[in-house]
C-alpha cells in the first residue's frame, strides 16, 4: 500500500541539529558496564538450562531467518541493549531518517536512499519534490535503455550489438554494481559480459580492454561527482582506447564528427553532475541521474546499478528493489526487541564497546557473495570510522569495527584458526542460503548439503568448542592435549536465506545499510560523509608533478615521501 510522508523542515525542530546523546551518560551504558565487568559467557550451560534458547532469540526479517543464541546475549542483556537504543533516541533518527530531514549536517544534506526502493505511487516530498516520482521516472528510463541495449537495438557506431559492457568507477561507484554482477550471475539474461574498471592502476585499463573489440563494447561512466582523479582519468583513457582502436580498423575517420558520434553510442554515464557529462562529450540523453541525498556507499539501486540492470532486466530489478524495501519497512515499523537491522547493530556495539572486540567477520557460505564483504568494507567502515560527531564534537567511545570477510569454506582454511583458537574476540556473521543456484551431487551427495554442513559444523564448534576432557578421551598425548582444546564461547549470529535470489540480495544489503546506520546513531556519528579520504586525494594531486620530474614541488614534500620518489626516480625504467 502507498505510504505518505511529508516533511515539515523546520530548522529548529530538527533532530539532526541536536547535539547527540553521549551514550555513556545512558542509564543502560551504566548498567552494560557494569554487567560486562563480571560477564561469564558460557554456551554450554545456556543451552542446556534453556532448551528454548535457538529459538527464543531466533527473529525473522523478510525472507532472512537470523538465529541470535550463539551470542553474548541474555534476556538483561537484550533489554540493556533496547534501552540503549532508545535512550540515544534511535527511533526518532530512524524516522527522520526516513523521512527526508537532514540528517547529514557536514555536507547539509538529508539522507534518502531509502526513497530509491519505495514503491511507484508513494509520495516523500522534499523541498517540494515528490522524490519517489524522481526515482521512477529515471528507473523507467534505466529499464528502457537497458532493454535497448540487450534487444540489440542500440548499437555501436558501425551498426554491431553490444557484447560487453564496461563499468568506470570506484568506491560506491564500482562495490555495490560488481558485487551485485556476481552474486546474481544465475539471474543473467543473456551473455552480454559486465566488466569493472576501478582502479588507476593502467593494468586494471589493460585487463579489462586488451582482448575486447571496440565496436561491441559500450563504457558507463558511474562517478556521482564525476570529478574522481581515478574514474575521469580512466574515462578518458577508455575514451582514447575507443577512437584509436576504431580507428586501427577503419572503423571511423579521424574527423570530429564521426569521434564524437563514437563517443555518443559508445559511452554512457551515471552521475549527479549531469553538466560535467556533458562536457565529457556524453549526450545528456544517455545521462542517468541520481541525487545528492544518495551517498556513493549507498547508491547501488540507483543509477549506479545500470551495468547490471543490463544484465538482470527490470523484473529481476524490481524484485531487488523489492527486497530492500520489504527490509526497509521491517526497519521503519519492528519493535525494537524483534528489530533484526537494531538487534545485530546493538550486539556489535556491546562487542566493540565492552568486549574490545576490533574487528567483525562476514563470513557468507555462497560463492556468489564472495565481494559482498568487500562491498561491507566501504559501507560500514567510510560510515562510521569517524573520531567527531555530527555536531562536531569528539566521539565518547570507541567507533567503527574493522569488516571483514571471505566466503567459506575458503576462510575455514586460511583465518578460522585465529577465531576458534586466537586471543581476540571476533564476532561473525555467517550467512548461508537454504537453496542452491545449482544443486549438484558427487557420488550421490548433495554438495550444497556437504557445503552447508560446514556452515552449521563451524557456528557450533565457535560456540561450544572442545574441552581438555574431550580432546583426551581421544586419545590424543597429554603434551598436545592444550594445544587440541577449543574455548567455544565464541559469538556468532547465523543468517538463512532462502536463495541468493534478486530479492534476497536486496534485504541483505538494506540489512547492512541500517546496521550501520544504527550503530552510528549510538556513537553519535554522521554515517553519511567521508572527509576522511579528501587529504590523500588532494596530497595525489600535489604530489603528482614531482613524479614527472619538477624538483621544487619534491623539495617540498617531507623527507620520507622525497627520499621515496627519489628511489622511484632512480629505478624506474
Ligand atoms: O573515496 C571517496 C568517495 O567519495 C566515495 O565515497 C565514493 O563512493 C567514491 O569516492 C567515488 O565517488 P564518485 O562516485 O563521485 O566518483
């Protein structure tokens, strides 16, 4: 059913300008602290005292079944946590969130990429705007080119269908849409190849061009800014490849007309900065536009997604959009004690605020995630590694925990001896999906079964571990007995899924999204910008003349990064 929102922006109403609420000055901060000081974790005695466990802390969201009870969790626990979540005044920002105020105060900017997903008819208006009539209107746009595109009716410059499509961009600009390339490659229409270009590095440009002929190939340029050094001077490089390429096989003449006409149905663009893509020589007709309330980190169901629009058609587009909205709305309306987004978001801030826990696992048991913690990375970590507050003020506790992850059982063979047997806590999130893409035997077993066996094997050998006892009524020799012994008591919380469908992949990654926004409603943080990668970007710039030789800009740089380029200049060949 539509939903309406209005928003009434009244500057001194607005939550946003509030100085955040020092969570430690909560009652439930106190009565965590105080709990976390004699917390006596024991997996065993829990589930044996409580056959009722699994389930009792097991919640639904969506199609995503979430089994909590293999964490530091007890009914005191979970009500500290809620309390916590209510005194930091997490529900009022959620809604203000969702409903368009601005809630990104460095860049003065609401934060809306909630409104990407909402349905046809709903109406969210800002400034005026129905923002969801924009949404879909540029999607319908979206969805036509695309068909175009895979039909075969758009061509390139000499009449020939589109074979592969290139992606230039990085960041949010490259991890949502090549993440979601191959985790729904089961999903793919056609055999139209989807290839990614992000980083400045010429090799990635060489990979990715070198065995690919030019009047098939069809680049988006994906930059919401674009002005990004790496993606514009790609962007120009591919523009090069293209003309000098077409031009080897006589393709076009070298005249401006038939460069430009090659540029105009060979290049496309996604961008806020609909004027920059003109000046590139992007016709503004083959120009998909997003909004600067979506963040690059958020933005894969926008524009941005066009490459695999391409790929899935619109159904399959709708379906994801789908997703993130049936997760959206499980957000904006669960109370807070069956809140899957705020329940996993709470349990991380008790790990990495009285735990000392550093970093977090995503551990996803499909080959088809295998980028989605890399995906993570960049939305968690550019959201909440911050030191200052929303108001400006510093942080009164430790913030963002390092993502990380590798699908198993791949990890299970390289990094999984640290979190069964290390000295750090390490929280996991285990993902796994009920139902395969392709459900193949050998020898007459069910390798998703086998695959997924390790899924359950490894969730329950971090919880309950393996005494000294058991390792001795192996047999095993006293002197490694020690070395044998597993503590258990690990945390982990194991999500089931009923595929890696469309649909699927969009709850997990709205899922993510408002984990994150939760955990930084806690630390008083802004999720929504990232200064933090200006200073690098500019110093590039500063730096970039005394590669080519200028000996004063290299006077100028400390004495480490001169001695370097020194060394780079000596030995290059
Ligand atoms: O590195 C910072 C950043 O701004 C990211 O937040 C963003 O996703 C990426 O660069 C790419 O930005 P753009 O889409 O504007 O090229």
């Amino acid at each position: 059913m539509a939903t309406l929102f209005r928003v009434a922006r009244s500057p001194t109403t607005l939550l946003a300008m509030q100085t955040p609420v020092d969570p430690t000055t909560t009652s439930a901060w106190s009565d965590l602290s105080r709990t976390a000081e004699s917390f006596y974790v024991d997996f065993r005695k829990w589930f044996e005292e409580d056959p009722e466990r699994a389930k009792r802390f097991s919640r639904e969201a969506a199609d995503l079944y979430v089994d909590f009870s293999k964490n530091y969790l007890t009914d005191e626990v979970l009500e500290m946590l809620v309390r916590l979540a209510k005194e930091v005044q997490l529900e009022e920002r959620r809604d203000a969130m969702f409903a368009g105020e601005i809630i990104n105060t460095s860049e003065q900017r609401s934060v809306l990429h909630t409104a990407l997903r909402r349905p046809k008819g709903d109406e969210l208006m800002v400034d005026g705007v129905n923002v969801v009539d924009q949404v879909h209107e540029t999607l319908e746009r979206v969805y036509d080119f695309a068909e175009q595109v895979r039909s075969g009716s758009w061509v390139g410059v000499t009449g020939r269908q589109i074979k592969t499509i290139i992606n230039i961009g990085i960041g949010g600009s490259d991890l949502g849409p090549v993440m979601v390339y191959e985790a729904l490659k089961p999903y793919k229409l056609n055999d139209i190849e989807c290839r990614f270009i992000s980083n400045i590095d010429p090799a990635d440009m060489y990979e990715k061009t070198h065995d690919v002929d030019p009047e098939t190939t069809l680049f988006i340029v994906a930059s919401k800014t674009f002005t990004t050094l790496e993606t514009m001077t790609n962007a120009r490089m591919a523009k090069n490849w293209l003309i000098n390429s077409l031009r080897a096989v006589n393709a076009i003449s070298d005249s401006e007309k038939q460069r430009a006409e090659a540029v105009a149905k060979h290049f496309v663009a996604v961008s806020t900065a609909l004027d920059k893509v003109e000046e590139f020589g992007i016709k503004r007709e083959n120009a998909f536009g997003f909004w600067d309330w979506v963040g690059g980190r958020y933005s894969v169901d926008s524009a941005v997604g066009l490459a695999d629009v391409i790929a899935l058609g619109k159904e399959n587009w709708q379906e994801f959009l789908a997703g993130f909205h049936a997760m959206d709305e499980h957000f904006r309306t669960a109370p807070l004690e069956q809140n899957v987004p705020a329940l996993m978001a709470m349990l991380n801030v008790w790990y990495n605020n009285f735990f000392d826990a550093q970093t977090h696992a995503v551990l996803p048991y499909s080959q088809y995630l295998h980028r989605f913690p890399a995906y993570l990375q960049q939305l968690t970590m550019e959201s909440n590694g911050k030191r200052v507050r929303w108001d400006g003020s510093p942080v009164t506790t430790q913030t963002g925990e390092v993502f990380w992850g590798e699908p198993g059982t791949n990890g299970q063979h390289a990094f999984y001896q640290m979190i069964h047997q290390g000295t750090k806590v390490i929280p996991a999130d285990f993902i796994a999906p009920i139902n395969p893409a392709h459900a193949l035997s050998e020898s007459g077993t069910d390798v998703h079964g086998l695959f997924l066996s390790n899924f359950f094997a490894q969730t329950s050998a971090l919880a309950f571990g393996k005494t000294a006892d058991e390792v001795r009524a192996e047999g095993t020799a006293e002197e490694i007995v020690s070395a044998r012994v597993f503590p258990g008591n690990k945390p982990t919380t194991s999500i089931l899924v009923p595929e890696i469908s469309p649909r699927v992949l969009g709850e997990l990654i709205a899922l993510y999204e408002h984990i994150t926004f939760v955990e930084g409603v806690v630390w008083g943080i802004n999720s929504f910008d990232q200064w933090g990668v200006e200073l690098g970007k500019v110093l590039a710039k500063q730096i970039a003349p005394a590669i080519d030789g200028d000996r004063e800009v290299l006077a100028q740089q400390d004495g480490s990064t001169q001695n370097l380029i020194e060394h780079y200049l000596d030995n290059r060949n």
